[in-house]
C-alpha cells in the first residue's frame, strides 16, 4: 500500500495555525462571543502596528535615533487618551502618535474618522434601502453593540452624496453613436403618503463602443417635457451629437429629441410595439399574429419586409382593431430596413436599458417606500457603479457596427474618433 503523502503548508498556512494554536491556549476562549471579543482584540493591535509603521515611515527616523535628521520636525509622543474607532468587529481602541509640527496624516485611520471603513458601507446600504438613521442606529446598536450617533450616521451618508453630484453632472462624450431613455417606477414618501415616481434613466454607447450610464432623474411622472429638460442637460455636459436614440411610445418623445438633437434618428422600440398588440388579442390568436408580425421585422431586407407587410394585410384585414395598431406603427418597423444589419439590430429595441433597468429593480422591488428621493437616489447611484463593472469592455461586434457607422455617417463620425 502507497503512504499518504503529507501536504507541506505554506508559509501563510504555518503563520495561520500558529495564530489559531495561540488563539486555542488563551484563557476564558470557550464560546463563540469569547472569540470574537479575542479576534477584535487582535484587530486592534494590527491597527495600531500599522498606524506605528506608517508614522515611522512619515518621520524618516526609528524612534530613539540619534542620528542627523533631515528636517526640525520631530516625534511628540501620543495623544494623551486612546481614540476608539468603531469597526464591523465592534469597537477598538488605538493610540495615535504625534508629531510637533503637525504635519501626520495618517491614511489607516484619518485624523477625524471615528469609524472604519466597512462599516460606512453597511451603514450606506441601510440607509439608501429607506432605513431612517434611527432605525440604523437601533439595528447596529442590537447587532454589533455599538453605539453610533445620528450625526455620525447623517456624515457617513453625505459622502455618498457628494459621489452622486459629482456624477450627476461631469462631463460627458462628444458624441454617443446609440442611446437608450426609458423610465421605472418606484414609490416614495412624501408629506406621509407613498408615492409612484418616474425615474429617468439614460443609457449610451459612445464613439469606442462603452456603456455608460449617463444620468438618471427623478419626477412624479413621464413627460416629454421633463426629457426635453434631460437633453438640454445632456448638451450642456458636452453631448453634441447622437445618431441614434430608441425608445419606447411616449407621446410628443420624438418632438422633444427632435428640438434638442435634430439630426439625432428616433426609433420606437420593435419589442414595445409587440407587447402593445398582445394587449389586443385574444389568447387563442396570439401565437399565429405575432409570429406573423415577426417576419416583417425580422425581414432580411426592406422589400422582403414589404412583401410580408402586404400577406399580414391580407390575413388581417377584418380585424380593424389589430390593423389600426398595426398602420400607426408600421413606419417604426419599416424604418430600421434604411440601415445596416449590425446597427439594426442596435436600434429596433431598448433591450439593453431593459436589462439596465431590470439590475436597479432588484434594489428597489420589495424594499417598500424609500424616505425621500435623496434616498432612493443613492441606492440607483450604488447600484449602477457595481453594474458598471461589466462594461469596460467594447459590446460585442464593435468593430463591424464601426464600419457601418461610417459608411452611413462619413464624416459626422469620423471627427469623433480618436486619432
């Protein structure tokens, strides 16, 4: 019979198990509590090792030398009581070191920071998920057993809406080849009553074939108004041309594209014009009408389209609730044959802010009304950051949508490429 073979630890492994064997010998170490109490403990003293380290480092000099300093600056001690610094752990207490002039700043725990990082993140999502800062302040209180002030809590959330700002309003590209606007819903408090809102979102692919998130708003409803509003901000962050903008049926949406970026081409959404006229079917004809309505939009060609158009007319023509539908469309489907196969199939639906739209419902359905609009901004904002991770990559086929664009718009793109 062949021997075990005995696996050898690495390095990290043996330091892991002597920590574990020190951990095991400590005295009163018999409940689950005694090892987390004996873990912060720990995490105290790495905090202040490193705090030691990174202050030895500022000053260029180990304590106690005697040898040439390079400037008058000089050690001061420490402060003269601990700080305590709360931590997801609970709460540890360190020793800042001091310097005469003043001039240490340390970067593990600021000057100033009462908590540590981690547990701002906890206290974030909480909040922007529609927790009051009570309501946060008692969780905590009951999970971690510590005890943090509403200031402190307010402090925590206020960076995240200074990010929000600053997002809000940057800069955006010259020029976003495709763009996507659609509107959610969620509900909000307002003066104690649960409100639906609209929110506005906005989805680009620019000149180098990236997603981005351009925006979002919120109002009490959708308007064409509002989106006209939307693209003058959009043109006055640095947007001078769209190509193509697809979007669902909004009355007067196409009016209000059209009086901001008259050159931009409006599509309606080919998939929100299929749902429409399920809506006036009756079950039993559904399958055979859409499947039927299919082969036009998904023609090969405008005359292949054309032709198909005519044999659904001709099927269809006594149903004139379905063929009034269908006439008031059909110039949106017949619209999206004027254009190459790859831009086609960017444009003839919203699919892609669909899925945007569909990643920031899974943070706001069931989470019940949030407490005001600053709220549920924040969770929108957080949500859309983690999305975008996804996307630093160019979609898929760039390169050949690149080549049709500049066959369509010649020089109106080309400026917009990077030399």
């Amino acid at each position: 019979m062949s021997k075990k073979v005995k696996k050898e630890l690495t390095e990290e492994e043996q330091i892991d198990n002597q920590i574990l064997e020190l951990i095991m010998k400590k005295k009163g170490v018999k409940t689950a509590h005694d090892v987390s109490k004996t873990l912060n403990s720990m995490y105290g003293k790495v905090i202040q090792r490193l705090l030691d380290a990174e202050f030895d480092e500022f000053m260029e000099y180990e304590k106690g030398s005697h040898a040439d300093k390079k400037d008058s600056n000089r050690r001061n001690g420490s402060t003269s009581k601990g700080k305590k610094v709360k931590t997801d752990n609970g709460e540890i207490t360190i020793v800042p070191p001091r310097d005469r002039d003043g001039k240490f700043e340390p970067q593990i725990v600021k000057k100033r920071q009462k908590v540590l990082e981690g547990f701002d993140n906890l206290v974030i999502s909480m909040y922007a998920r529609g927790n009051s800062l009570e309501d946060i302040k008692e969780t905590i209180r009951e999970i971690y057993s510590i005890e943090l002030s509403e200031e402190t809590l307010s402090n925590m959330t206020k960076s995240v809406s200074e990010e929000v700002e600053k997002w809000q309003n940057r800069k955006l590209e010259k020029c976003y080849p495709f763009m996507y606007v659609d509107c959610i819903y969620c509900s909000v408090k307002e003066d104690l009553r649960s409100i639906k809102k609209a929110i506005y979102v906005v989805l680009g692919i620019d000149s180098k074939g990236i997603k981005d998130v351009l925006g979002i708003w919120i109002e009490t409803t959708e308007t064409a108004s509002k989106w006209c509003e939307i693209f003058e901000e959009l043109k006055s962050r640095g947007v001078e041309d769209i190509f193509f903008i697809s979007m669902d049926g909004l009355t007067g949406l196409s009016e209000a594209i059209e009086r901001v970026y008259p050159q931009a081409i409006s599509q309606r959404c080919i998939v929100h014009i299929v749902r429409n006229i399920y809506g006036i079917l009756p079950k039993k004809d559904v399958k055979e009408v859409i499947g039927d309505f299919k082969k036009i939009y998904t023609a090969s060609n405008l005359s292949h389209a054309k032709l198909e158009y005519e044999t659904f007319k001709k099927k269809y023509k006594d149903n004139k609730k379905l063929m009034k539908k269908i006439e008031d469309n059909i110039n949106w489907v017949m619209q999206i044959f004027e254009y190459p196969p790859m831009i086609r199939k960017l444009i003839y639906t919203t699919n892609a802010i669909e899925s945007l739209n569909a990643g920031l419902r899974k943070v706001t359905k069931g989470k019940g009304s949030f407490i005001n609009e600053t709220a549920l901004i924040k969770v929108l904002y957080l949500r859309i950051q983690n999305l975008k991770k996804k996307w630093s990559k160019q979609i898929k086929s760039w390169k050949q949508v690149q080549n049709e664009l500049f066959g369509v718009f010649e020089e109106r793109f080309i400026k917009y490429i990077e030399k």
